[in-house]
C-alpha cells in the first residue's frame, strides 16, 4: 500500500474553493521529482484511489506516467477530507483480487491512516513528526485480505519527502 500526499498547493487566488485550488510550482516541482523516484523504486500499484481535488489529480498526473502501464486509476469523491476511518473503510472494501493500491490524499486523514495502520518499521517517527505535502509512504500489510484490515496491520517499509529528493 502506498499512501501519497497531494504537492504543494497554491493559495494565490483567494476566490478559488478549497476543492479547486492547484499545485503550486513548488508543487509541481516535488511531483516531478516524486515521479523520479517511483519510477526507479519500481512502484507498482494495481490501483490508484484519488480524490477529485484538483491538486490530488495534479499531483496523480505528474507521476502516473511512472506507475506503468496495468494501473487502474479511480477519482473517488468521497475521498476528498477524508478522515482516517474514512479512507480505512475504503480500504476495506477493496475487491479482494486487487494486489496494491496508492491512495492519493490530504492531510490529516492520511498522516492519520498511516500511523494507524503502520505498527512498526524504521521511518515512524519521521512519519510522526510529519507528512509534508508530496510526502510518499510505502507500508507492507500484514492482513490476509482487506477487510480484515485494521491497526497496526501494517510496516512503514519506505518513507520519502520531496525535500530529500533534491
């Protein structure tokens, strides 16, 4: 399961709702550089569930050139502020033949959901501290299927922020 933070956004145009507010060019930056990297870590996910915000689709759009090419893409709108349990339950009710998902969001639901799942693995207090915009997540599940998805089911195998990709 990979768990993606939205770049950053732009907040330049007061008028705008929060729904359609776009990457800031910092943003867009740390999504390209995002896009390196999972390119070369091979990120492969069978599923990507995201938000129809439009910075969750910007962000979405710079890398899933990388993701390959079997990746089924979702907007899903009740995704948008979703809360920990929220994106959990969503989860949940994944088909059971699907094999990976990232899921592409906003904070706190998915610092949230991480910590909830994560109950182990190198990067947590990293992860504790913070999940900056464009932050990428990377946890092992341990449950036989997704709806016995719950706390603690999960290890924090890889965990980067757009500041260490240069």
């Amino acid at each position: 399961m990979i768990l993606l933070r939205h770049g950053k956004s732009s907040w330049s145009d007061s008028t705008l709702a929060d729904i359609d507010r776009p990457l800031a060019p910092r943003g867009e930056r740390a999504s390209r550089k995002l896009a390196q990297y999972i390119r070369r870590k091979r990120i492969r996910p069978a599923l990507v569930l995201c938000p129809p915000a439009l910075r969750t689709r910007q962000t979405l759009e710079a890398v899933e050139a990388s993701l390959g090419k079997d990746c089924v893409v979702e907007v899903v709108a009740q995704l948008y502020a979703a809360s920990e349990q929220e994106l959990l339950e969503r989860l949940q009710a994944l088909p059971e033949p699907v094999g990976s998902v990232m899921l592409v969001g906003h904070n706190p639901g998915l610092q949230n959901l991480a910590l909830v799942l994560a109950s182990r693995g190198d990067y947590l207090p990293q992860l504790e501290e913070k999940f900056p915009t464009g932050a990428l997540a990377t946890l092992v599940v341990r449950s036989e299927s997704w709806s016995a998805l719950g706390p603690g089911e999960a290890e924090l195998v890889d965990y980067v922020v757009p500041r260490q990709l240069g």
